[in-house]
C-alpha cells in the first residue's frame, strides 16, 4: 500500500498525521471530488490469524462502517467512504480542522481546562450521545483522544463503530492481546471491566472520567498500573473534583460523580438529562445525588491493587467448577443472623448480627472479582492476600457459614493449592465442604464443588487410594441428583479417570477418559474447551499405555482444534503442541522435535518473555531433542542456561531446575567430560536427598547416574557400593 499512494483509484494519501492500535490516519485528497479527508486505515490481520477469523473481522468492519456513516450529527465525525485495498481496510471521513481532547491537555502541560469550556464540551457531547444512543448505538470506547474541539469551538466525536471492532467477534482477546475487555483503562465502566451487560450508560460512565479529567487534569484513578486503574473504576469512590480545584462549581461536581456512580442505575437516566443537569443554575436545577450514600473521605486505592499488572495469563481451568454468584439477592435469613456475647450472671444471650449494607456487600464482591481476576493472571500469591482478607470481612459481616463467606474461604484454598501449600489448601477445603454441607446441605452443587477440590489436593499429595475414593462419593452423588450426562458429573469422572493413571490403572482410566470425551462432545461439542481437555487426557493415555502414533495424532487433533476454537496464541493451544513435541521425540522424530519446539519457544517468548517457566519448558524440550540428533554441544548451552534461568525464577532447589541441572550432567557425559558429569550429578543428588529424602524415586534415580557416571570414570568399587545403596533403598521403600 506504501507504494501506491492513490487507494482504490480515488483517495491520494499525503501524510500520516495520526497512529494507534488499531492502525494509522492519514491526511488524503478525495481526486474524485477535490475535498481533503482522512483516511484511516487498520492494520493487516497477521498470519497467525487463520481465515475464518479475517473473514469475521472484515464483516464486522464492513457493518460497523456502515453504522458510523449512517450517523448524520454536527457533533459526530462524518464518514464518507469504507473499503479494502490490497487487503488493508480503510475508512474515510471528514478531515478535521482542530485539537482532541488528549491534545488540549498535553499542550496545556495537563492543566485543567476551563470551567466553561468543560461545560461547553459537556453540553455537546451530551447532544451528540443522545442522537446516537436514540438510535440504539454505544461508542464504548469515549475517551479524551476520541473527543476533537475544531478552531470553531465544534465539539465532535470520533471513531463511532470502529471502536467496537473487537466485541462480539468470539476471538476478541486475539484483537485485544490483553484478555482486557475492548475499551481504554482510565476511561472504562465497571460493568465493562467485569464483562457484564453494556448499554448508553457505559458511556455515560466514559464521559464522567473525560470530564473529570478535563475538569481537574488527572483522570478519576491514576496509576501507571492497568489493572490498578481497572480495579479503582471498579471499588473506589473517586476524589470529589473540588479536593483538586475548589472554585468548580457544586453542580458541576456532583453531576460529574453522578456519571461515575458504580452501577448504571445510579447514573444520569440519559445523556440529554446530563445536559440539562450540567448547565445546572443556568437552566434547570441539578438533580438529586442518587441515594446511596457517598463516603466522606474516599476510599484509596487498595495496597493490593497498586501490584497489579496487565495481560492475559491463561491456564488449562476447564476443569475447575465456577461458583454461582451468591451477591445477589441475599435475604434477611442471612443478613440478620445472631452472634453470642459474653453471658452475664451465668446467662447466655445473643444479640443480633448488624444488617451490612448494599454498598458493603458490593464492594466486597467488588474485591471478590478482583481476586479472581489475579487468579486468572497466575498471581495467586497477590489473589490468596485478597480472598483472605475478604473473607475475614464477610465472615464478620455475615458469618461463617454465610455462602459468600465460604465462597471466599474456598477460593483461599485454590490459591494455596496453586502456590505449593496442598497441606492447607486441604484443610481449608475440608472446612468449606462441611460448612457448606451444614449451611446448604451435602447435596448442594457447591459442596460437592469442595468435596472434589478436597479430591483434587489429594491427588496433589500423591494421597491418590483417598482421592479415589472421594471422587466415587462425589460422582455418586452428581449421577443421583442432576444424571450421568451433566457437565458437573463428566467434570468429576475427567478427574476420577486421571487418578485411576496415577494409581497404575491405565486401561481403566483410558476406558473412562474415552467415554468422558465422547459424552462432551456429544453434549457440549467437539471444540468445546472441556471436550478438549478430556481429548488431551485421551492423547496422555496413550502416551502412557506406549501408543505413541496414536497419542501424536491426538495430540495434533486437539492442537487444531484449539487453534480454531481458542486461538494460536492460547495457553491450551501451546500446552498442546508442547505436546506434540514430546510424542515426536518419543518415535524417534527428534529431528521434527526440534523444528516444532524452535517455532514454539519464539511463541512463548513473544508472549511471555524469556524467563516465563512455560518458555523454559519449551527450551527443555528443544535442548533434550538437540541431544537426540548428536547435537550436544548446542544441548548443553541450552540446558545451562535454562538451569541459571529457573533457578533464577524458580528456586535452585525447584525440582524444575534440577531436571534442567541433570540435562547439563547429561550433555557433558555425552560430551565425554566425565569429571565435570560427576560434580553436577553428585550436586543434584544432594539437593535431592535434602529435599526429597533419600528414598525418593527422583533422589535414587540421580544416585544411579551417579553410579553410572563412577563406572565410566574407572571407580568401579565405589559404584558397585552406590548401586548396592541405591538397591537396599528402594527394597525399604517397598516394604
């Protein structure tokens, strides 16, 4: 497109005076009829796109570009003309003869505007809003930069349409990269950040945090931190603005707060109110502030919030049950329970527990989301601070069996089994199962949700004969309440069936893993996310019972089938061609091994970074397969260098970086430099003893390449006496 300057044999582009995300704008001549526009034009979809997708974007764009021009409002950005050329789309419009509100600010030196012209900029937005939002039409993504004052002092909106490219299309986070749903932080409403129903009053809530910033030269939160800007939209109560500028006027700040009330219904009811209100004295009164109360001080930002951080880490969750949202709709069975105080004179009396209230509640569920959120990025540390610190609330609040408090003392739980602690990631398992039993009865969906993750942690101890049987009690239960075909009943016979291969039953758990795949496809679909985690357990199946050309081709099948219904860049997709490597290299195929792990670690490296332990683990791959094709010298780089990453990252006494230790002692063996073998395997025996203890099936395994290495070096007796060791080790062991 560079090359030709004239697009689509009518618009001559000059220069580009304008680059985001989504593409660039540039200053062009309309040939055909000898007026100035601008042209924008989006960016190429990448080739890790596949073609479904492009279609779908190209769609999107062709009805969103017809939306925008059918808008005919002095305060929105005409838009003439919409296409493609040489496989670019384009958009054109008016040119405009001004500065955005981003810019206005900045040569400003961020200095608040005027009050009048914050009115003035308020009033005609609002006009504009209220013509589009009539016609059934949400901006979503109202912020500063898309806001333009002409030298005429014409207010006009930009990007209407373009701006909901990445909604609805099933692969936004492709479009997004973040996982952050479409729209800019500082100017996002909370039922935007928290995924919900989006309507008019979103971008009311935008233009409430335009204003503000306008009105007072810092947006409403601040933080050079994504996500702590999200989670302030979300739980804090904005500063009011004449904390930052006393002589704004009353009417002004509370219809300016107003805007930015948490809940859509607590908002202006439309952008024409928001008009009248604004203009406050001058023309009708301002409206009441909304009834819920605001806090004298406001509240800061919380401490956990400021460590948050943007991005999109996703794990394999399919298999983790999601809690109904017990927020809403709590009756007075729970909000009025009693709590006992001393008794006095040998009486025991009981008062009642105060009713919290609808703003209590809210932010704590607030902050309940918040931690979930953390979850989902891999912060569990940061996730199991917040849900602790919730839950001591609620329990406070509503008591210690209440539903949310449980909620949060079962999400603490999963953050502990996440972060190493299965000892008390079991207890605090077991203590919501039976408080939920007692509060909601053995038969509730949610207890038997704790009952499973007390399974699971089991598992997580090698307890495997206990796991097994607390998975038949729950699978019981599920086939007897909702039927051998709900999605909670082949949740918990995945899990069983994953157990029965760790308890040596591989034909069993192959068996059982088949008909759990077969039955979610059957009910939820092939390319359902669960359907292709339990097709994944069948490809490890195989892998485990030695079928590994049927175990490749299923791995390859579940790779592509997450590529179409999860995307390339999916955390499951990659899981599943890391995969693919390792059934290659286990044929013989160590040559294909290799290509596939170097296309894989330049993924994970692009999305994660070098040091990610995901990348590391594609690294192991690539270096253990260099070592197949003779190539050891380039295998013992990489495997030095990934044991100085993880045992940077990880710990040098993770058993990850052990494994990576071991692979240097094996390159140099293969290298023929024995002496320096010996010093890296006796050094991995050691840790091992110490943290594994000296019967461990790993710290055995080091102390026979240790023997193996004495026998290549000529110390035969001393081998000899090490393997006799090794032996009356695992003889105790077994009995």
């Amino acid at each position: 497109m560079a090359e030709s300057r004239l697009i689509h044999d009518r618009y001559r582009l000059e220069e580009v005076i304008g680059r985001g995300g989504m593409g660039e704008v540039w200053r062009a001549v309309d040939e055909s009829l000898g007026r100035s526009v601008a042209v924008k034009c989006l960016k190429p979809v990448g080739p890790h796109h596949d073609a479904s997708f492009s279609t779908v974007l190209r769609e999107r764009f062709r009805r969103e570009a017809r939306v925008a021009a059918a808008l005919q409002h002095r305060g929105v950005t005409v838009v003439h003309d919409f296409g493609e050329y040489e496989g670019v789309l384009f958009l054109v419009m008016e040119l405009l003869d001004g500065r955005n509100l981003s810019q206005l600010l900045e040569e400003n030196a961020h200095e608040p505007l005027p009050v009048d012209d914050v009115v003035e900029i308020a009033v005609q937005v609002a006009d504009a809003l209220a013509y589009t939002h009539e016609r059934g039409i949400v901006h979503r993504d109202l912020k500063p930069a898309n806001i333009v004052r002409l030298t005429d002092g014409t207010v006009k909106i930009c990007d209407f349409g373009i701006a909901r490219l990445g909604e609805n299309i099933g692969t936004s986070s492709r479009l997004t990269g973040t996982g952050i749903a479409m729209g800019t932080p500082h100017y996002m409403s909370p039922e935007q950040i928290g995924g919900g129903h989006i309507d008019h009053r979103s971008d009311l809530y935008s233009l409430g945090c335009v204003l503000y910033e306008i009105a007072t030269g810092v947006p409403p939160f601040d933080d050079e931190d994504a996500w702590a800007v999200l989670i302030g939209h979300r739980d804090t109560v904005p500063q009011p603005l004449r904390v930052h500028r006393p002589e704004i006027p009353e009417h002004v700040q509370q219809t300016v707060l107003d805007l930015l009330a948490k809940t859509p219904d607590g908002r202006p009811a439309d952008a024409r109110d928001l008009r009248l209100r604004m203009t406050g004295p001058r023309g009708l009164p301002a409206a009441p502030a909304p009834s819920a109360a605001r806090p004298a001080a406001p509240a800061p930002l919380p401490a956990w919030g400021r460590r948050l951080t943007g991005g999109h880490h996703a794990t394999a969750t399919a298999l983790r049950p999601v809690l109904p949202d017990h927020t809403a709709g709590l009756t007075g069975e729970w909000t009025t329970g009693t709590a006992v105080r001393p008794a006095l004179a040998g009486q025991t009396v009981r008062r009642e527990r105060p009713t919290p209230s609808p703003e209590a509640l809210a932010v704590l569920a607030g902050r309940h989301s918040a931690g979930l959120s953390l979850g989902r990025l891999g912060r569990w540390e940061e996730a199991g601070e917040v849900h602790r610190a919730v839950a001591a609330e609620r329990e406070h609040a509503l008591g210690a069996d209440h539903p949310d408090t449980l909620a949060s003392r079962y999400e603490v739980a999963f953050t502990l089994s996440r972060t190493g602690r299965a000892e008390d990631a079991l207890d605090g398992f077991r203590r919501v199962a039976d408080g939920r039993e007692r509060a909601l009865g053995a038969d509730h969906p949610d207890t038997l949700a704790a009952r499973q993750e007390t399974a699971y942690v089991l598992g997580l101890l090698g307890r495997h004969l206990e796991a097994h049987d607390r998975y038949t009690e729950v699978l019981t239960a599920r086939e007897r309440i909702v039927g051998p075909d709900h999605p909670d009943t082949l949740r918990c016979r995945h899990n069983l069936a994953f157990n029965l291969s760790r308890l040596g039953r591989l034909e069993d758990s192959f068996r059982m893993v088949c008909d759990v795949a077969e039955a979610r496809a059957r009910i939820l679909g092939a390319d359902h996310p669960d359907t292709l985690v339990t097709r994944y357990e069948v490809a490890y199946a195989l892998g485990q019972l030695g079928r590994w050309t049927e175990a490749l081709t299923a791995y390859r099948e579940v790779a592509a089938a997450r590529t179409r219904a999860l995307g390339a860049d999916h955390p499951d997709t990659l899981a599943a061609r890391y995969e693919v490597g390792i059934s290659l290299g286990r044929l013989g195929r160590a040559a294909e091994a290799v290509d596939l792990y170097t296309a894989l670690i330049a993924d994970r490296t692009r999305l994660s970074g070098p040091d990610d332990p995901e990348t590391l683990r594609a690294r192991h791959g690539l270096g253990v397969n260099l070592g197949r094709t003779g190539r050891w010298p380039e295998a013992l780089e990489q495997a030095r260098d990934i044991s100085t990453r993880r045992a940077r990252t990880l710990g040098p006494d993770h058993p990850d970086t052990l494994v990576s230790h071991r692979e240097v002692a094996v390159a140099l063996g293969w290298l023929a430099r024995w002496p320096e073998a010996l010093t890296v395997y006796t050094s991995v025996a050691g840790t091992r003893d110490r943290v594994l203890g000296p019967d461990h099936p790993d710290a055995l395994a080091s102390r026979n390449d240790e023997a193996h290495c004495l026998e290549q070096l000529g110390r035969h007796e001393e081998a000899v006496e090490l393997y006799r060791r090794v032996a009356a080790l695992r003889d105790r062991r077994a009995h």
